[in-house]
C-alpha cells in the first residue's frame, strides 16, 4: 500500500518537479524540450493550475510535431482537462 502524504508535503513536491523540469529545459528549443514542456503540464495539472497546464500541454504538442512521440499522451491529458 502507497504512504499518503499530507497534502502540503504533495503540493512542495509537485511544486519542486516542475522547478527541475523548467531548470532542466529553460530553452524552448533544445534538446528533448517538448518533453519537458510535457512534464512542466503534469506538475501544473496536480497544482490545480489547470489553464497553464493546457498551455503548457499545448506547447509541447506545437514543439513535437517532428517527432510525433508525445501525441497521444498530450491528448489524453488535454481530453481529461476538457480541452
């Protein structure tokens, strides 16, 4: 059985996750940048932060029309935040 944490505990975690994600990525046009835009919309989705985590969605959908490896996880996670 998972441990729960308390809600503060979740809410600094996500919060620093999507810290490192930004930190790791700060240029949207290097290396793997989609995914980590990608990343950037799961953390800001379990912070409630629902508009940005579309537009993050969004992005990272613009920035891997090339490679096409993360569309139909960016349209699931948009399909669940009513987009």
């Amino acid at each position: 059985m998972p441990i729960s944490r308390p809600p503060a505990a979740q809410k600094t975690g996500y919060q620093a996750a999507l810290d490192a994600y930004k930190a790791m990525q700060p240029d949207d046009t290097g290396p793997r940048a989609a995914i980590a835009k990608y990343h950037e919309g799961r953390m800001l989705e379990q912070l409630g932060k629902t508009a940005e985590a579309k537009a993050a969605f969004e992005k990272a959908k613009t920035m891997d029309k090339e490679s096409g490896e993360l569309g139909s996880l960016i349209e699931a996670r948009l399909a669940t935040l009513g987009a």
